[in-house]
C-alpha cells in the first residue's frame, strides 16, 4: 500500500530533480506519441470526413470494419512493422527496426485508424447537415471536407487529443519495435513495464504519474483552446 | 554442447525427515490447495514447466500456478510472500535471501549453460579464437566497441553476465553496450537486428534459433554456468502461504524421481538436454 | 431556370409522401406553394434541390438532367436554417469564397446585402447564437449573395417580425427582377403567396 | 514476411480445430472483458450522463480530469490494482491477485474512466437540449438521466463496444494482475505478447486475428442492433 | 399562476439583450407578447421557464420564488421544438408517465389531446421524422397534456397552415378556458395575438 505513497513521493523528487536520464525517456516518449498522432491526423483526418459524409453502397460494412480496426491491440501492430522493419522482412535494407523512427511508424499505424474511426463517426453523426448545407451553396468535396473540419474542430481536437493519449500510454507496439533500449528507444510505458518485471514498484508509479499529468496538460491545452470559441 | 558430467545420483538419504509422505509415482490423491511458484521466464519459454508440472500434479494432487518474471521480481514476490516457492537463478541473491529469513532453506536443483552468440559471419573471430575462453571474448568486444546487447532488467541472466564481465575486469559502458531492459527473446532479437553479440541461455536460443541468424560463439566455459535453486517461502508471512505445498513442490524437486525427469527434458526435440540435475 | 417535372412519387417505407403527375416552374418567375403541413412541399424542395435522390420521375432543368453546373446555381433556404459556427459576415461571404472572388471584392457584396436586409448590426456576431428571425434573415441572404439561377425558399419568413417581412418580400422582388432569377417559395401566408407570387401552386395529401 | 501469411493460415487452422487449449484462452478474455465492461457500463453511463449534464463550479477542471484518466495507462492500474490485492494489502486476505476476479477488477477499473468519459462528453454537448425540455415537463434528475440514455442509445452502445475492445485487446494489466497462469489466467494478449517473446509469430498473429475477429463480431451486432432504430 | 417581474436584466457578454423595468402576467388569462426579431422574446420565455438563470432582478410565481413545485406546474414549447426519438404518441404520454400515472389512465389523455388538434393520424410515427408543422403540433399537445398552470408558447404556429392554425388557437382557448391555465405567447402574427389575447405586450429593443 505505501508503494503508491513512496511512488508519489517518488514522482514529484523526479520532476524536480530533472533527472537526464528520466528526462531522455520522457522526450523521447513525447516526441514519438506528437509525431505519430500529426502524422496519423494528417492523414485520417480528412479521410474521415470524407468517408463519414460519402454515401456508398457496403457502408455499414466499411463501418463495421473501421470500428474494428480501431481496436486492432498494440502487440498485433508491433508484432506486424516487427516483422515488415526486420532484417528479413521487406524493408529490411533500411535497419530500421529497434529505432525511433521504427516506434513512430508503428505509433503512426497504430493511431491512424483510431483517429480515423473517430473522425468517421463524427462526421457521419453532425457531418450530414453541413455537408447539405455546403452542397447547396456550391461546394465540392474538397471545400465540403475543409467546411466540416472547421465546424467540428473542438470534437476533432478532442479526438486528436484521445489518439495522442493512447500512443503516449500504449506499450506493447512501442516495446515490440523499440526494445527499450536504454537511451535509444527508452519509453516511459517501456520503462514501467520494466520496473514492473524488476519488482521496483515505486519507480513504477513515479513514472505512471508522469504519464498521466502529460496527458492532463495536453487536454488541457486542447481544452482551453476549445473555450475560446 | 558444454563439457558437463552426468547428472549427479542423488543421495537418498537427504532430507528425509522432511518428506512428508511423498506418494507413490502415478498414485493420485485427492486435489491439495494449490502453490504459487514465482520462477524466471526461461524455465517457462524453454517449455521445462510444461513438461514438469502436469507430472507433478498428478502424482500429489496439488496445483502449480506459475508467475513468469525476472528473477529480480520473482525474490521480491517472495519477500513481500505473494509466492510460495520460488524457482530461480541467482545463487548469491538466493543465499542472501534465506539467510534474511524470507526463506525456509535453499537447495541445488540443476544448472543450465549459457552461450556468447553472435553474427553469422562472427566479425571479431571469437569462435576461432577463443571458442571455450568467454573472458577474452569480452574483452575484444571492449577494445574493439562492438555491439554487445545487455538483458538490462535485474534478471538472474542480467546479474549472471554482470558477474562475467566483472570477473573479466571490464565496466561494461559506451555506446557499444546496449542495454535493453527487455526479456530474453526480446534481447535475441535486438541482437539480430544490430548483429552484436550477447549472452543468453541455451535453451531459449535453441528455441529461438530458427527466427534467428546468430551462431553460438563461445560455450563451455565454466563462468557461463547458470545454477537454478529452489525455495520454499517463510510461510510465516501471511496466513495465505501454503508452506505445506511448497515443501511437497521443494521436495520433489530434488527427489531422484524429479531430477531425472528434468535431466530427460529436451532430449527428443533437440538431441541435448538443456537442465542438468544437480540437486545434492 | 426553367424545371419541368414529371410523374414524380416519393416513399417513405410504404407511404407515399409526394405525387406529382405534372408540374412546371416557369423561369424568372416566383411560384408560390402552399398546401397542409405534411402534403409534402419540404420534400419537393429537398428533391429539387438534389438533396434527396430516393425519388422514381423526371426532374429537368433548363431540358436537362440534374448536373454539377445545375447544382452550382441553385441553392435552398431551410425551414430550420443551419448556419455555420463564425460570424454572420463568414457566412454571407462563404459562397463567394468557395467561388474564389477574392477578398475585395467579396466585402461590398456582402455589406450591400446586409444593407437591403436590414441585418448590417448582426455582421459580427457568432451565426449559431442567433435569434430564430436573426438565423432565417442571415440564411436568405447567404443564398442570395452569390445570385443563383434558381432559389428555393422553405417558409423563409416564419419567424420573422411584420417589419422584416416587408423588407425581405422585398429584396426577394427585387432579386428576381434584377437577377431574372427563379423563385420557388413555400409559404402558409396565403396573403404573401398573393404578394410574392406570379402564380400560387396548392399541393394537396397524395 | 510469409510470417504473416503463415499467421492466416495459423488462424484458420486454430478456429476449425478447436483446440482445447486455444479454446479455454479465448473464451476467458471474452468473459473477462465482457464482466468488466458490463460493470463499468453500469456504473459509468449513469454517472457520466448525470455529470455530464450537471452544471457546477469548476467543470471545466472536472473535464480535464476526466479526460485526462480516460487515458491511464493500463500497466500503472495493474500496478495498483495489483498492490492492493496482494497478500501485503488491504484486501490481502481474499486471496485475489492471479486470479480471474483480479483481472476483471482491473479491467473494469480499467475502462470504467474510458466508459465514464465518453458518456460525459456525449452528454455534455448532445444531452443539453434534452435535459431542458426534460425539465420544462417537470422530470427529476432520475428521469432526466434515464431519458437521455434512451435517447442517446446508438452512441452508448457505439462507446460500450468502444470500452470492450479497449478491454480485450490490452495487455498491461490482465498480464499483471493475472500472471498469464496457463490454464487459469492465460489470455489473448498475454498469450500473444508471451509468444512474440518466444519468436513463436505465426502463433502470435493466428491470435491477433481471433481478437481482431472478436471486436469485429462485437461491433457488428452492436451496429446491427443500432440500425433497427 | 400570476407572475410578477421586476427589474429584470438579461446580459450577453456586454450587451443587454432583455430589460423589463415591471411586468404583471394576469392568472388565468392569455398574455400576447410581439416585438422585433432580436427583441429578447425567447430570452424572456427562457428566463421565466427557468431554464437560464443568468438574469439579474426579480420573477415571483404567485408570490413566490421558483421552486420545485413551481417547475412542475409550468412548460414551455421552443420555437424549435425537440421530439424524443420515440413514436409521436410516446412523446406526448411522457409528461404523463413521469408523473406515476398509469398506462391505462394515459392513453384516454393522450388520444383525447390529439383528436381535438388533429394529429390521430401521427401517432405511431417516429417523431423525429416529423415534419416542420406537425412537430410543433406533437410538441404543443405533450406541453397540454399533462394540465399545467403557466403555459409558455414561443411562436407555436409559425409553421402551421392557416386551417390548422385555427384548430390549435381553438384548443388552446378552450384549453384556458377549461383549466384557468395562465397563457403566455410570443407571435409575429398581430391578428392571432388579437385573437387571442386578452392582453397584448409589445416588447421593444433594449
Ligand atoms: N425521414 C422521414 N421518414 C419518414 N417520414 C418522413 C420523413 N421525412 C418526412 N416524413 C413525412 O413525410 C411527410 C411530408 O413531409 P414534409 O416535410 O415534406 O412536409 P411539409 O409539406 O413540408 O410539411 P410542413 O408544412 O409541416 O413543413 C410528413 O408526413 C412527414 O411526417
Ligand atoms: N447564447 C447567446 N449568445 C449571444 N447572444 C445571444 C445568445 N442568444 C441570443 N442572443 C442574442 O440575444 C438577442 C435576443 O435573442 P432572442 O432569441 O431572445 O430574440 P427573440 O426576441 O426571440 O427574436 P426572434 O423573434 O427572432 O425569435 C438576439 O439579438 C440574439 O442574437
Ligand atoms: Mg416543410
Ligand atoms: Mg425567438
């Protein structure tokens, strides 16, 4: 039970003590979770929409299997670039794997169609009406998806902002395709399930506590920006 | 395969006093409170568990449940008495352990061996060189900064390779020295991927081998012996600790019947065992 | 624009909702609808307007098929207007800008709108926390400003004051004697069907 | 690279044999994951309509919170829950820890903030207009809330699918407070991630598929169930 | 019930949208309230329904502050009005259900309330599905059935046809007739607030 008081007391001599090493799994975790979340946003976002709004025969199929794909597991997406990034694999040539560039890759394909189902439901949802209305002013698709990105933009941002949070907490792609290895691939969530498997409790939630206030102070800063409007 | 001598013939009259009733081989019983047995990862990947406990089970009646980690949480598991007995490899920590009195007492139960291995084409020439000298071999990967892969995570194999490099009289750090803080396999597939070297436990390599393209580089040498231990947990810890149970695990393990068995395991899937008996 | 409709039936599951066998919008002229609440005038206007395409008949414009060109020139107020989230001023301006008139040229067409419909004080506020009337009056002239070929209007004025509806009746006139645009309005104001309409069409329950 | 097509392979082969063992794995997940969810979706919707609607002083703090927990990692509420379970904890004596009812109790701690969040966002910007005219016709706050849970159905459900896969496909904690006992606690994602470090991939593929498989099935009878409407 | 307001202020950001220095709503009668779109009508409906509580001054419900009781006995009908995604006659038996009246005693309510505004034929429909008229007929008769002593009505037939619109002012003068309901009705429509009112405020912009 103290292992939850000494993990806090352990979390805040962290933050303040600014330790390096602490400080590199820290970055490291938020530079690859912001690039895998921009770079699947850039992507699934306007897909979304535009898939939310289009009327197609097998839409509810495309439905069911975007929801799916949602919450296809981590282990099975690492497990996947693993295999594609090894030394065997297709894109063997480019030693890719064990690396940052690897986690963000996986990340990225990770998220994509997290925040591409979230994008799609929305627009399906509170799309339509914009989407009519833009019609009959004249809009194409191009100015249609652009109007609904506008017009959503606080669901979007809160979406973005949940993508980017299951990246941040998510292990298993991160470990598959890290490997954790001290300064090089070292995420907090790696870390944590390390200390875990070490039986260092405290640490364990030191870091735990963390992650959770990087995610407070992303929803945070996405939250007050939504408050302007 | 590493020079090693026959298992070992038990002698009969250890521990007698404390066997409680042991029944006949292949006697069912009526079904007993089952133990918790916190052990490494490499008693389970290697699959010797799967071979083991069903036998053990049928012949007392008792249950085996059994929590994989690294030895590093499998001592504190026992400390903190959510195990009942412990299976692991790390035989200074392990002594030190009951000698604290979070064990009851502490036995040999086998050994395995551990092997450098490496990239195919084995750029420092340690298998023409040193094929039996594991400390040279160390000692050319420092000269020469080449990738070595550590486990990194307090295991028993962790400690075992931070104990070789000491005795070796390196301080293992620098670039060249990854520590990856990850699972054995993991560790044989980062060592894959950067083609360095690293130490690791036969069984899982034999296991992994086909996945892989190292080669086993250095073997044999009398540093690269693993020595597994059993034991019982201080059940005075808290009312849940099946003490009884976790004796009848201990002494079956070291029991004739137990050490032969494990010295079987691994025979008809790889021509080798991979334990060998050396309960005294 | 001239629209020419024929044996035009929509179901919705087993019910009929709309028949009709024969019906034409004479170009540059206002048409009047009325007709009970549920006949069906929302739905013409929706299928007109390409909204709805679950209809079995023949809709043409100007003789031809419902195209790209067709739909870039026409546009519909709603009976519940939608209008975006910026201001009242965005949303005047929006066709425009989709359009590609650039921002110059943009502005005096859109003030000179909102000068005819008497809407110049709403220009800076938020569209979505408009009045009910404020909303219709914005909508209007959102569809006006980009002067479309044909203009269906869904009871434009239901919300709005006496005062306002004279100014707007108004500016509708005006629109379509300028522009020779087609008007089709749906009204329950019999007495502004007279005033707006070169001709009144009475739908009736199918 | 054929790892991946092996796996498909694999999959079949698994689904048509039956294999007891396979068998026993998959059906614990979906009871796992299933109790948690249906626990956390009692608990959760009602609360979460209930605060969603609620206007109160400092909601916009309670907001950020509430998203920000939606997103703990799931290793750090194994650890926890984990911690309190054990012999040394508080409720030590049950006997919990390795066990089923472990997982389930983490897991339903797991998504309960997940289920809470979604249901509070959905009826903070959807549930507003239904809560005015609930009240102009003299409903109480039980009414309120119950109403706005018939209204929004299609979304609940949409989230309750979203919670269960979120359950079934983690990792982190099933493997900590379960232990991946063979035969009493072994799960999909246990199974996958123990057979990844194995080197076992077709196997651990095979089984991402039968998850994957899962959701799908799931997703689709929630949806299908959404279309009657 | 009599309503009593004084001093009443309604601020959005730095503007004053709504400021009503006194104001008496008779019990019993039907009070008309016009004024231009933008005027603060719905504001006030709102404010008195107590559903924005952000005013400043003084509202008293016979004597009294609002309370609980107070909020069981009045409703309102939204110029936009919002139908559960039920059946029309679910929607209507709400009011009644939620105040423990049982399933065999509401069906006669029910179906009395819609004969007499001519909607029989809605009441298996889905009520989402409605049309802009008929809505407002459904949510009307929800707002009656249930017998409350302050009725608010925010532009309630802007949508309406004109036969239409005669039976509903006849339902809701032989409504407050029969019940002493107190009325309150924001129209554009100068002859209905005659034809209905017994008194008649103009609200003017602030
Ligand atoms: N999506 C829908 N599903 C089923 N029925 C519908 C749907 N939309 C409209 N209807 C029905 O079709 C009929 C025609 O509706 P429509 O909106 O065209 O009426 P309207 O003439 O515009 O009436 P109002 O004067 O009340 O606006 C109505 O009875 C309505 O209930
Ligand atoms: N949420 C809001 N934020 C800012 N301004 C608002 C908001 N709601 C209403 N207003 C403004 O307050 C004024 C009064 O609005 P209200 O809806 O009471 O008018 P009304 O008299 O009902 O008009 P109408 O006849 O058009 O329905 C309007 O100018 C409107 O733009
Ligand atoms: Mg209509
Ligand atoms: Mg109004």
């Amino acid at each position: 039970m103290d292992y939850i008081t000494q993990g806090f007391k352990e979390a805040i001599k962290l933050l303040i003590s600014l330790d390096k090493e602490v400080f590199k799994i820290v970055s490291l975790s938020i530079l690859v979770s912001t690039s895998a979340t921009v770079f699947a946003s850039l992507i699934s976002i306007p897909l979304g929409v535009y898939f939310g709004i289009k009327r197609f025969k097998g839409k509810r199929m495309f439905s069911r299997i975007t929801y799916t794909m949602m919450s296809v597991p981590s282990v099975v997406v690492g497990l996947v670039v693993a295999i594609i990034l090894s030394r065997r694999g297709p894109f063997g040539q480019f030693d890719l794997l064990y690396t940052k560039k690897a986690m963000i890759i996986a990340q990225t394909l990770l998220v994509m169609p997290l925040v591409f189902g979230l994008t799609y439901g929305l627009a399906k949802s509170r799309g339509d009406i914009i989407e009519r209305v833009a019609f009959t002013l004249g809009a194409n698709k191009f100015h249609t998806v652009t109007l609904i990105i506008r017009e959503l933009k606080i669901d979007i941002l809160v979406n973005i902002a949940t993508a980017f949070s299951r990246a941040i907490s998510e292990v298993g792609a991160v470990m598959i395709v890290g490997g954790n290895i001290k300064g090089y691939t070292r995420v907090i969530t790696t870390t944590i399930s390390m200390m875990n498997s070490m039986g260092d409790y405290p640490m364990a939630i030191a870091l735990g506590l963390v992650l959770i206030l990087i995610s407070f102070v992303i929803h945070s800063i996405i939250y007050s920006y939504s408050q302007e409007d | 395969t590493p020079k090693t001598e026959e298992p070992v013939e038990p002698d009969v009259s250890k521990d007698v006093e404390e066997t409680l009733d042991t029944p006949e081989v292949g006697e069912p019983t009526e079904p007993k409170k089952p133990i918790i047995l916190s052990t490494t990862t490499s008693t389970q990947d290697s699959g010797l568990l799967d071979y083991l406990l069903p036998i053990f089970t049928e012949e007392t009646g008792i249950e085996v449940k059994v929590i994989a980690v690294g030895t590093g949480k499998a001592l504190q598991m026992g400390i903190d008495g959510e195990a009942d007995v412990l299976l692991v490899h790390a035989k200074p920590d392990e002594l030190q352990f009951v000698e604290d009195g979070h064990g009851t007492k502490r036995n040999d139960v086998m050994y395995n061996d551990f092997i450098l291995v490496g990239p195919m084409d084995d750029p420092l020439n340690l298998k023409e060189n040193y094929p039996g000298d594991i400390l040279e071999g160390l000692k050319l990967m420092k000269e020469n900064e080449f990738t070595f892969v550590s486990r990194g995570d307090d295991s028993g194999t962790h400690k075992k390779e931070l104990g070789i490099w000491k005795e070796a009289g390196i301080e293992p750090a620098g670039a060249w020295y990854m520590d990856a803080g990850a699972g054995m396999g993991d560790v044989l597939k980062i060592a894959n991927e950067k083609q360095g070297y690293t130490i690791t436990d036969r069984a899982t390599y034999l296991s992994m081998r086909d996945v892989l393209d190292l080669d086993i580089v250095t073997e044999g040498d009398e540093n690269l012996l693993n020595q597994y231990g059993v034991i019982p947990v201080d059940p005075e810890k808290n009312d849940n600790i099946n003490g009884e149970g976790a004796l009848e695990f201990y002494n079956w393990m070291i029991s004739d019947h137990g050490q032969d068995l494990i010295g079987g395991f691994g025979l008809e899937e790889y021509g080798q065992p991979l334990f060998f008996p050396n309960a005294n | 624009m001239e629209i020419t409709i024929e044996n035009l039936e929509r179901y919705y599951g087993d019910r009929r909702v709309l028949y009709i066998e024969k019906m034409e919008i004479e170009k540059g002229k206002i048409t009047a609808i009325t007709g009970p609440n549920g006949c069906g005038k929302t739905t013409l206007l929706n299928i007109i307007a390409g909204l709805d395409r679950e209809f079995s008949g023949v809709i043409k414009y100007d003789g031809k098929y419902l195209n790209r060109e067709t739909v870039d020139k026409m546009t519909i107020v709603f009976q519940k207007p939608y209008l975006f989230r910026r201001t009242v001023f965005e949303n005047i301006e929006y066709p425009l800008r989709i359009r590609g008139i650039n921002k110059v040229n943009r502005k005096p067409l859109v003030v000179d709108l909102a000068k005819g419909l008497e809407i110049e004080n709403l220009m800076g506020k938020k569209a979505h926390l408009l009045s009910g009337g404020e909303s219709q009056k914005v909508a209007l002239a959102r569809a006006l400003v980009f002067k479309p070929e044909l203009l269906l209007l869904d009871e434009p004025t239901s919300n709005i004051d006496p005062d306002a509806i004279n100014t707007l009746e108004r500016e509708i006139l005006k629109f379509n004697k300028e522009t020779e645009c087609t008007v089709l309005i749906v009204t329950h104001n019999m007495e502004q069907a007279k005033r707006l309409g070169n001709r009144i069409i009475e739908l009736s329950y199918n």
